[in-house]
C-alpha cells in the first residue's frame, strides 16, 4: 500500500512539473518576444543568467531550509557540502552548460540564426542517445520514429518562408565558417544531451534531495557563469554599459521566468526523463507561437502550421509506448561513489 501511495504521488509530481514547465515554457517565449518588440535596451545576457542562477539558489536554499525542522548553519552546510551529498558530482553538468553556451555564442557569430535554430533541433536526438548509453534505457523502435519526426517538425516550427538557398564555394572562407558553425551546433547539442542525462542520473541515483542538489546545481553554475560569462565574455560590455543596464519590466519577467523554469526541469528530470521534458518544450513553442499570433506578434507560415501538426502529433505517438522506466530508489548508490561520465538560452545556463 504504502509503495502504491508513493508511486501516485511520483506520478502527481511527474504530470504537474510536465504541465507547469509546458506553460512556464509558453509564457516564457511569449515574454521574450514581446520583449524584442519593446522600446526597452536590450540587456546584457550573461547579467540576466546570473541573476537567474542566483534567484534559484536563494528560492532552493529557502525551501530546504523550511523544510528542516531544526535548522543550523552547520547542519545546512553540511548538507550542501557533506562527504554524503556528494557534491563535487554537480560541478560536472555546471562545466557542461557553460561549454554549451559558449559554444551557443562562437555558432552564432559563424551562421545565422535560422540555419542555428533549426539545427538545434537534433538535441532532441542527442539527448535520447545519451539517455540510451548513459542509462541503459529502451527505446521502441516507434518511439525512436516519434523522436525523429519531433525533430523535424520542431526544425519546421524554426523555419520561415523564403529562406534563401545559401551557395558557398568549396574552400571559401564563407564555406569554413558555415562547417564550423555547424560543428559547434553539433557539439553544443551533444553537450546539451549530455549535461541533462547527467544531471538525471545523479537526481535518480542519489538520496540527496532534489532542493540540495538544485543548491549545489546553482552555486557552481553561478560561479562558473560570473567568471566565463559575466568577466571574461562580457566583461568589456557590463564595464561600459553597466551591469543592470536593459533591464525593464521585459527583462526581469525573463529572469524570474528562466528561474522558475530551471527549477522545473529538474523536476521533470526527477520524475520523469529528459526525453519527456524535450515533449513538453515542444509542445510549448508551438503554445506560444499560437499566443503570439493571437496577439498579433506573430504571423503563421505554412512551415509553422505543418510542423506544428507534426510537433503535436509525434509526442502523441511516443506517448502510446509509454515513457522509459526510470530509475528507482532501489538503485540509488550505496558502496559506490564514482562519478558518472550540459530559459539553453544565451550566456550561461
């Protein structure tokens, strides 16, 4: 009884975080193109991620702490910092989300922005294959359909009309920037699968609770992105400019929206998978471009129509398989200890 009760539970946490990272997620888009319509200067991007990352740290810290009966300084840094919390495992996805928005910016300046956006897309691939090696998880050959169709239909979603067919002659410097751009999407989507399998696989496999690690998550990914991003990338800029320059009401909506949603994914991560929480993005962006055209930001393509109608129903068709059964309790480490070997907006994540 006591195993069926924690299971409806799981289940509860698993449909809600889905559903709350899915609307997260819409008026998340929603705002940030709203935003780019506004009168307001942009801000700096690494500034507003920072702040984001601390906003999750200090909501994550807050809830531990009220979850303890008896708080201490001693006993909350213990469980942050403590031999058993393990935490030098979450140093691991902090690094890999850092690579991966570097790698986000150095693809960016070498292609345009449709051929990345639409590229992008092959995380979702990524992430499953990652998901198959790292966990040992099954996949039905219908499901692996599904995913690639997802795939598809999300590029189509990205894809305005008239796209101009791009030639470059072999050789050209036009033609080197265009194949290391892809390159750095290729491995940006490789690092993107990585870090979220990781980062399941430690929320999975370990007793520390999921507000702890999402502590531990934020402290490194906070340092990692004030040094790299904040310092070293746009460190001329936040000089120049200011380190709160650009923010409006635009800008502080995204920030407390990408900090929700962080903490969202590692719910869904928790509860449910990698490949789910990918589901329910894309489910999102097309939510969102529906609003936006509602609201008279966003005008729809043909493209966008198809790939919507695709979008919607390959996760319809993976979700008749079912989910790959995660891992449970009954295989959270015990003797072993080794480490296992990541608002994806711009700046660090």
């Amino acid at each position: 009884m006591r195993k069926s009760t924690i299971s409806i539970a799981d289940g509860y946490r698993k449909y809600g975080a889905l559903v709350a990272l899915a609307v997260q997620n819409t008026v998340s888009v929603v705002v940030m193109r709203w935003s780019r319509t506004s009168s307001e200067q942009h801000a700096i991007a690494s500034t507003a991620v920072l702040l984001a990352e601390i906003l999750k740290l200090v909501i994550s810290l807050t809830v531990h702490i009220w979850q303890q009966r008896t708080p201490t300084v001693e006993s909350v840094a213990n469980d942050i910092f403590g031999n058993d919390s393990l935490w030098i495992k979450m140093t691991v996805p902090a690094a890999l989300y850092t690579l991966q928005n570097w790698l986000h910016y150095f693809a960016l300046s070498l292609i345009d922005a449709t051929t990345h956006q639409v590229t992008m897309q092959l995380r979702i691939l990524a992430t499953a294959m990652c998901a198959v090696i790292m966990l040992n998880k099954k996949l039905a050959w219908e499901q692996w359909v599904a995913l690639v169709t997802l795939t598809i239909g999300m590029a189509l979603t990205q894809l305005p009309m008239g796209v101009a067919n791009r030639k470059y002659a072999l050789g050209s410097k036009a033609s080197m920037d265009q194949f290391a751009g892809l390159s750095a999407v290729a491995l940006t989507c490789l690092t993107s699968g990585l870090s979220g399998v990781y980062l399941e696989k430690v929320l999975k496999q370990s007793a520390t609770t999921l507000w702890v690690r999402n502590i531990q998550l934020a402290i490194f990914s906070s340092i990692f992105c004030a040094i790299f991003g904040v310092m070293l990338h746009d460190g001329a800029a936040v000089y120049e400019r200011g380190f709160f320059a650009g923010y409006g009401w635009a800008t502080t909506c995204a920030v407390l929206l990408n900090a929700v949603g962080g903490l969202l994914v590692a719910n869904v991560i928790k509860y449910a998978d990698n490949i789910v929480k990918n589901s329910a993005i894309a489910i999102s962006i097309v939510a969102s471009g529906m609003i936006s055209a509602f609201l008279g930001d966003f005008t729809f393509t043909p493209n966008f129509l198809i790939g919507a109608i695709v979008v919607v129903s390959s996760v319809w068709a993976y979700s008749l398989h079912g989910t790959p059964t995660p891992l449970h309790k009954g295989d959270i480490e015990k003797g072993s200890r080794e480490p296992v070997i990541l608002k994806s907006s711009k700046g660090c994540a």
